[in-house]
C-alpha cells in the first residue's frame, strides 16, 4: 500500500476508495486523505437500493471521466514532446554504421531530404545508387542534423536495414521487419497473413508523424531480367504500395528506402507521393575533399585526378585513403602502387573498389596473417558478425588455412587487430548495441568471403560448418517460439548448406526444430502456419536449391529433392509468385514421375496447371 500511495501522489497512478461496508476509518487514516466515494464515507451498503443505484451510476460516471482526463493529458504530453522534437520512440540502431569521417558534396541531396520530410505530398521517398556511393552514408547524416533539429515534429523514428540479410543470389524476407515495426509502434494484429500486417503498418502510420528508414533493399529485389526491380517480399510489397496511396496530411509519416534499384512495384507514384532520387557519383571537387577529410595529402591536382581516376565512388575512395594512410604515409601520389588502378578508366565504381581490395590483400595483408583471417570470417557471414559466432571461429582446434594465426591470441590482441581493420575502413564503425561485432560493406564482406572460397574451400567448409554447430547447439527456441527466437535457426540454415551438409540440415533444423512434428512424427509447419512465415521459410529453402528455383543440392535423398523442389514452389505461389513457381513444380513433377509415385504426381500435376493458368 506504501508504494501504491507514493505512486498516486507522484501521479503514476490513481487511486479511488469506494466504502462498501461500514468499516471503522480511524484505524486507516491515510484513506481520509484520498477523497473517500460516497463523499460523506457512509458505506454503499447502507443506503436503499434507489439511492444507492444513483451513487453506483455517479460514482462509475466519476471514473470514466478520470480517465479520459488521463488519456487526454498523455496525448497532450506526447504531442508537447513532438513539438519540442522529443519523439516518444527512437530506433534506428539497426541502420548501418558508416566510417565517413564528413559527408561531402552531398549538401544538394541533404536539402532535398529536408523538403521531402515538409512536403505533406511525399509518402515515399527512394535513394537509388550503385553499391558503394554512398546512401546509407547520406541517411545517417541526414538523421543527424535531425536529430540536432530535435527530430522537427516526428513522434516516431525508426530504422530498419536489409543490406545486412542475404545477397542478390539469395532471397530474404521482411517478415521480421513488420514483426518488429508493428511492436514498435504498439500495433497488436492477431493474423500471420503479411498482407493484413502490411496493412496494419501502413494504417498506423498514416495516423502519426513518423519517419521510417528502410535501408539496403536490394536483397528482396529481382536483379536484372524481365522483373529487374520487383519486390520479391509480398509483406513488404504490400506495405509499400498501401502506404503509397495514403492520402495527404500536414502531420505525414515519411518512409525513405535505399536500393540499388528502384522498386517497380511503387513506381506508378514516382510523379507524386513516392519520388525516386537517383545519387551520382561525388564531383571531383568533393572525392577531394573527401580524401582531405582521410588525412590524405598530396598537390590539390593530384587529389582531384584521384578522384577523378576512383570515378566519384565514395567507397573506392575511402579504401584508398586507409590503403594510402596504412603503407604510403597517406600520400596521395602513391595510389599508383594500387594494382590495376589506371589499368582500364571505365571500371564501375563497385567493381573499382575490389582493385583496391586486392590490393590491400597483396601488399598488406599477405604479411598480416591475423588480419587476413579477420577479414576472411567477416567474409563468412551475410549479416553483422555476432560475438558469440565469432568466439566459436576463435576456439580450437584451429581451422587449417583461416583461424592458424587467431587461435590461441588474447583479447587485447584481438581487440588491437580489429581496430587496425576500422582504422583503414576495411571493417565497419563499432555496432552502438553490439560493440564486439564485426560487419563491412556488403562488397567488402562479399569479396573476402569469395576469395577464402577460392583460396581453401576446405577452410571455407570447415568454418561454415563450425557455424552451423554452434547455432543449432546454443538455440533455445521452446515450445512455441516466435520468429525473432527461430531467426538463429534460419542463419544456421545457410551455414549448413555453405558446408555441404544439404541432408543434415534439412532433416534436423528445417524439417524438425523449423517446421517441427506432431507426437505421431508428421510435420506440424509450425513456422508457416502458426506465425506465416512464408518468406522465411523461402529463404531457407533457397540454401537447399543449387539453383533456384530449379535444382535442388544432388546430396539430398530423392524423395526430399522433390520434397525441397515443392516447398520452393508452395512458398511462390502463396505469395503470388506464379512465374517463377512453374519451374520448380515442373521439376517436382519430374522426380516423382521417375519414381513412379502417382499419388503425388497427381497431385503435383494439378498444382502446375493451376500455376500454368493463372501464371
């Protein structure tokens, strides 16, 4: 009772003592203080039914109106914290941490942000660019000087990114995205189905000034072919368009995503509520200037040949400056001892920038074995490092030809490495939220983790499959786990796959701790029908796939090939994807035709014309 009466008088709670019965007050005095119902402290009990209806219907009438009184003065606290440019919620920690030291020649595109965020006629606003330019780079400056704006009005901002899950050859989901949004925001949905949660989010945001970063869509996106640019994701698709149509408002949310391609699916509103920016490469001038900013020197014509020579592409200049600060004491004039930098002046940007990669490999990191192996785990993974991933590589016994030279080192010696890798950008700033993460840019990470491939695929299997142990040992999932708890088990998934185990990983992690069994054996697809997770389980299936969606890894059982094939084909269709379901349910069709299954060839043969027909 103490603390309920220190929370009443700090107005954290209210309390309102009603007399029931007659009781003796004098043995309770602090209750005389609270305004005691009925005014008079006679107890209900006492009085005849007519009156004591009439006090009952008062007394509920006085309770009502306290609380509207308390909502209303919360909603006045939290629009007063807005417009104060305190937003009630802030998380963009998921965004990726950049190592530009000062964006430059990027003012331009920073006020365009600005406008955009004022223009009460902008749902959606797309940054396109090649890898590497730099837009995760002008996001998190943006949200800076917003933030030293104190928000201007926003009552939420978030941030959410997909650069750090899977890559173009892979398919990915935003199901933990509109899983952890929703939350966010204080939505509760009682469906799996992505399309009604997409819904959900759209119409959340149209009732509150929120600003929404998505950052690095390009994984749920097609590639180049006939659907360059679709979103492969139904839930995300779906959130996008329904909030491309919301109508106008003073107090608008904003989502702002970057990609490396457009998104067709919203393009419809490219002249009006979802504009698409595209980023050129930086000036001469500015590459300069950036490289200045790296503590390069050398003759102001050099810089600017230099800048010219990387083509503006600001991660290609960033790797040259730590490769110049680490080996050339930061002189600008000595970027000729970059292999195959002027080899060939049309090289891209992001392809550029692996010129720059070798050449750290060859004249720096060949005599630092420690640092190599760093680089080439970080190569391992599709996403940001974790801790606990990274002490499992680190343990014995080494793993011959990757983890020799990190096995058996200190912390301290750890820690001393890993910053020699920051201090020449090769390896992202430090996570707020998890400083003992590694993470690079996706090319970085993309290009070591290939090279190791190429160097000892034995090494490269071996760590895979360490990984794999690890996460199907050290994942608790229960009994009845949500996405977020399966999501170690998805990545466990890719390892085991990249480790050859094809068979292994489809019958212990997909088929019995994903999917799960009933007591008699059969497979429950707790995963799919129980939280919906159709574009997770794609996913997964995608590491079972040689190639998608045609040919399944020829380790695995027959049976479970055709098995593998129709899950891929299930998933498509149930997202819509007629087109791309065809091959793999013609192929299913197939296996079990030579194995001379009727039943299931039936059956297969059905689901392929009804594809067929509406594909």
């Amino acid at each position: 009772m103490k603390r309920m009466l220190e929370r009443h008088y700090a107005g954290g709670a209210h309390l309102y003592p009603i007399v029931i019965t007659a009781c003796d007050l004098g043995a309770a005095p602090w209750l005389l203080k609270l305004n005691l119902r009925p005014t008079n402290g006679t107890a209900l009990k006492l009085y005849d039914e007519g009156p004591r209806d009439k006090i009952m219907s008062d007394l509920a009438a006085e309770i009502r109106q306290i609380i509207e009184r308390a909502a209303a003065d919360e909603e006045t606290a939290k629009r007063n914290r807005s417009v104060a440019g305190v937003p009630s919620l802030i998380d963009y920690g998921r965004l990726p941490e950049t190592p530009y030291a000062k964006l430059v020649g990027r003012e331009e595109e920073l006020k365009q942000l600005d406008d955009v965020w004022a223009n009460e006629k902008i749902n959606i606003l797309s940054l396109v660019a090649d890898g590497g330019v730099g837009k995760s780079a002008l996001v998190n400056a943006w949200l800076v000087s917003m933030q030293a704006d104190r928000y201007r009005g926003a009552d939420a901002v978030l941030g959410w990114s997909f650069f750090s899950q899977g890559s173009e050859q892979r398919a990915t989901s935003a199901e933990p995205f509109l899983n952890w949004a929703l939350e966010k925001l204080g939505v509760a949905v009682d469906t799996t189905s992505n399309s009604a949660k997409a819904d959900k989010l759209a119409e959340a945001m149209a009732e509150r000034r929120v600003l929404l970063v998505l950052d690095g869509v390009e994984p749920l996106q097609h590639g180049p072919g006939p659907q360059r640019g679709q979103l492969k994701d139904h839930g995300l698709r779906a959130f996008l368009r329904r909030f491309a149509q919301m109508p106008f408002a003073s107090q608008h949310s904003l989502v702002v995503v970057t990609s490396r391609l457009a998104i067709t699916g919203i393009q419809r509103w490219k002249d009006g509520s979802a504009p698409v920016r595209d980023l050129g490469f930086l000036l001469n001038d500015a590459g300069a200037e950036l490289l200045e900013s790296y503590g390069v020197h050398g003759p102001r014509v050099e810089m600017v040949a230099a800048s010219r020579e990387a083509g503006g592409h600001a991660l290609r200049l960033t790797l040259m400056a730590g490769f110049l600060r680490e080996l050339y004491d930061s002189d600008v004039r000595r970027r000729r001892n970059i292999r195959g930098w002027f080899g060939d002046p049309a090289v891209p940007g992001a392809h550029g920038a692996t010129l720059v990669m070798e050449s750290y490999e060859k004249e720096w990191l060949a005599d630092q074995p420690l640092l190599l192996a760093i680089m080439h785990i970080v190569g391992l993974f599709d996403r940001p490092a974790n801790a606990d991933c990274l002490k499992a590589l680190r343990k014995k016994p080494a793993i011959k030809g990757l983890t020799d030279a990190i096995v058996g080192i200190d912390d301290v010696s750890w820690r001393h490495a890993v910053a020699r890798l920051r201090e020449v950008r090769l390896l992202s700033p430090p996570e707020k939220g998890a400083p003992e993460a590694l993470d690079a840019h996706p090319l970085v990470r993309e290009w070591f983790g290939e090279r190791l491939r190429k160097k000892s695929e034995t090494a490269w299997r071996a760590a895979h499959s360490r990984l794999y142990d690890h996460l199907s040992r050290t994942t608790k999932e229960g009994d009845k786990p949500t996405l977020e708890q399966l999501a170690p088990l998805y990545q466990a998934i890719a390892h085991g796959c990249r480790a050859g185990r094809h068979q292994e990983t489809l019958d212990d992690i997909y088929k019995n701790r994903i999917c799960r069994r009933w007591p008699d054996g059969e497979l429950e697809f707790y995963s799919s029908r129980k939280l919906g997770a159709l574009g997770s389980n794609l996913a997964a299936i995608t590491w079972l796939l040689e190639e998608p969606y045609e040919t399944p890894a020829a380790t695995l059982t027959e049976a479970d090939r055709s098995w593998v094939l129709g899950q891929a084909a299930f998933f498509l269709r149930e997202q819509g994807r007629f087109a791309e379901a065809l091959p793999p349910l013609r192929a299913s069709l197939q296996l079990v035709e030579g194995a001379k299954e009727w039943v299931n060839a039936a059956i297969g043969t059905s689901n392929l014309s009804e594809a067929e027909l509406v594909g």
